[in-house]
C-alpha cells in the first residue's frame, strides 16, 4: 500500500507521520482548534462573546451563510490592507445578499500547496493539463491550480470563455489531464469519444455515479473527483487512485457530518450536512459553517494505506431539495441517477412548472436512444405529470451548476 499524497501531506504538516489516525488526527485538531477559537473570538466582531475557546467543538454554535452574507466584515481578522483577494458569491437564501469571502496571502498560499498535492495524484511532470473551468484572472480557482500544477512540473492552460463543446474540443485537444464540470465532460466523451485523456478531474459540481462511470467506460480515462467550497479557497477534498472516498484536508480544516434537521452528528454512511471548522490563522476564519452540501462519512480504510475518515462525493444540496409536500422532495441529483443510468443519455434538462394547481416535470432529454416513459413513472410520485422531449441539452451553452429549473 502507498498513501494518497493527501495523506502524505497531512502526515507531514500534522508532524504525527506515520502515527497519523482518526484518534491521533482528532487529538491534534483538539489542540489546534482551541486556538483558532481564540484568534476568531479575539480578531472577529461575529465570534466576539458568540464562541468559548475552551469548548468542545461540537458545543460551538453553527455559522450560517446566511450571517455571512448579512455582514462579511464581522467575519474579517485582519486588516482590509492585508486582503489579497475578495471574493463574492451569491447567497442562495436570497437575490438581495451576497456573500463576500476575504483571503490573505498565507490563505491563498495554502491553497496552491494543497492543490499541488492534490493533482500530483493524477498528474506527473511533463504532462499538460487544461482547465476547462474558471478564467485567468489573478487568484482565481484557474489561476491558482495553474500555479499549483506549475510547481510539480506540469503545463496548465486556462481555455478562454467556451460557449459550445467544439470549442471546449479546441481547448482540450493534446491534454493529458482534463479540469471540468461533470455534466460538460460526460457531453464532451459522447461528441468525441476518440479524445481519451489519461486523467480527468471533475469538480465544481455533483458527481452521480451513473454519470461517472459513463465517461470512464468511453473515455477509459482514470476519473478523480474534487470537493471545493469557495468558502475555503476551492480546495477541501480528493479521492486518490482507489476511488474509495475523498480524502480530505485534515491539517487546514475539520470535516463534521451532520443532520440538517437536527444538528447532530451523522453516524458513518448517512447522508448528512457538510460542516466545516478552519484551523488555521486566516483573513476569515469559519468556526462550524454550513456548507449545504450533502455527504456520507466514511470509516473505512482506504486501500492506499490512510487511516483516516474519508468523506463521499456530494450528492447535492440542502437547497436544492424542492418540497413537494407530505414530507417529499426532489432534487437534481435524483433526476441524474435515474435518467444517466442509460449510457446513451448526453445530457438533459429538467423544469418543474405549476400548471393550475397541477406539479409538471418537463424533462428535455438529448439521448441517442428514448428512454421509456414508464421507467421515469415509476420512479417518480404519482402525482407529477411527466412530459419528455428531445433536443439539444449541450451545457455549454449556458454554463452553470446542473439543477432543476423551476416555475
């Protein structure tokens, strides 16, 4: 066995080395945090009085998005003159507030060293890998995994703005490792199945599973998959060359599933919240923020030899999850593991409409086969109409985060 370079890199930064498990990794965390509760207790307006250093972590109360976005300066704990980059995002509880993320030099440094790592497990030197995602602005996630790539001897590009998948094919031709979408580079393995890149790395997005195994099966590509969360500088877990779980990054952060509902701590292989602790001394530091981001707990040992809890690949959002009533909900990542389990299905598009008091789901399918109406019957509540067309459903055209329109 060989550990991921994951868990290499914590090995070391962590100074526990070949002692490094769950109870030595948490033990140190421990130590860690109550200084960081410190720091953010003493450097910020937000955790003034709200937090005790002293503690446990798991007695510490949650940081909503929404108090970010109502006032991101009470979360900065150093001066604005010190902020390297800014960072804005929209909040999804509302059109009128928007989150601001502020990050240091140090921040941003620790993110270059963890992407480093990161794609030294699906890269070596000499290779060429373009990023299909981002842009080149300084400081940006593109900008920054290029310089990342750049210290383990790899060339990145960055594409420029890609608005079909024949021009994603011009900014992908002779690479050896894809960056990109889920949904853009299972639309991209049907257009061009002869491409086959040695490696690919999808992120910003949720994985399904059918999905996955779709681009590995035509493309024979060796598939990773990467958590980012703006929130922390884009990098926070990857799987290595077992794909068993993400391995995540244990000496910068601390990972905690949980129930939405109850706050509680999830028992391992339940679907729970990811909530997130930072550890180190940066320009916003985040004590239990939640992320919204679904995943599963892993406790089992990975076969590359890491001994610590790895987490699942996301499967969605808690604000993506539509009610339906009595207790029902749907969500996008439920649609892409029902409709891409047929290995024909390029892509599709999904509105949920109320039409006079009647649920409507317009499914807009681009497949080289129909798929049957009765199979999305049946997996659907009784009570939603079901219409399925077909047509053009490339991502690139309007590119965002697949989810269900509704109206």
């Amino acid at each position: 066995m060989d550990d991921s370079p994951v868990i290499k890199w914590v090995k070391e930064k962590t100074g526990l080395h070949d002692n490094l498990n769950h109870e030595t990794l948490k033990a140190w965390q421990r130590e860690k945090l109550s200084s960081v509760a410190e720091y953010a207790a003493g450097r910020t307006r937000f955790y003034a009085g709200m937090i005790d250093p002293s503690a446990p972590l798991e007695d510490m109360p949650f940081t909503l998005p929404s108090d970010l976005a109502a006032d991101p300066l009470a979360f900065l704990a150093i001066p604005l003159n010190e902020v390297v980059r800014v960072t804005t995002l929209a909040h999804s509880g509302t059109t009128a507030l928007r989150k601001r993320v502020f990050f240091s030099a140090a921040d941003i440094e620790r993110t270059i060293e963890f992407f480093s790592v990161g794609m030294s497990t699906m890269t070596r030197a000499g290779d060429r890998v373009s990023i299909l995602i981002s842009n080149p602005t300084e400081n940006s996630l593109g900008s920054l995994l290029r310089t990342s790539l750049s210290r383990i001897g790899v060339e990145a590009t960055i594409a420029p703005a890609i608005r079909s998948v024949d021009e994603a094919l011009k900014a992908a031709q002779g690479a050896d490792c894809l960056v990109g979408m889920p949904g853009e580079l299972l639309y991209m393995c049907h257009a061009f199945p002869w491409l086959k890149p040695r490696s690919l790395l999808l992120a910003g997005d949720i994985v399904p599973p059918p999905l996955a195994a779709t681009i590995r099966e035509i493309w024979q590509s060796d598939l990773y998959i990467h958590y980012g969360h703006s929130e922390f500088g884009y990098g926070c877990a990857v799987d290595c060359t077992h794909h068993q779980g993400l391995h995540t990054r244990d000496a910068d952060l601390v990972f905690e599933i949980i129930d939405p509902v109850t706050g509680k701590a999830s028992t391992p292989g339940e679907l729970g919240e990811i909530v997130i602790t930072t550890l180190t001394e940066s320009a916003m530091p985040l004590i239990r923020y939640k992320t919204g981001n679904l995943s599963r707990l892993i406790d089992s040992r990975c076969q590359c030899g890491g001994m610590t809890h790895m987490i699942s690949p996301v499967e969605g959002r808690v604000s993506n999850n539509i009610p339906l009533g009595n207790g029902r909900h749907l969500n996008i990542y439920q649609l892409d593991n029902l409709i891409f389990v047929n290995r024909s299905v390029r892509g599709f598009n999904a509105f949920l409409k109320n039409e006079n008091g009647r649920i409507t789901l317009d499914l807009v399918i681009e497949s080289r086969e129909k798929i049957s109406p009765s199979m999305l019957r049946e997996a659907l509540f009784e009570d939603i109409s079901l219409r399925v067309s077909y047509g053009n459903a490339d991502p690139f055209r309007q590119r965002a985060k697949r989810r269900i329109k509704v109206s």
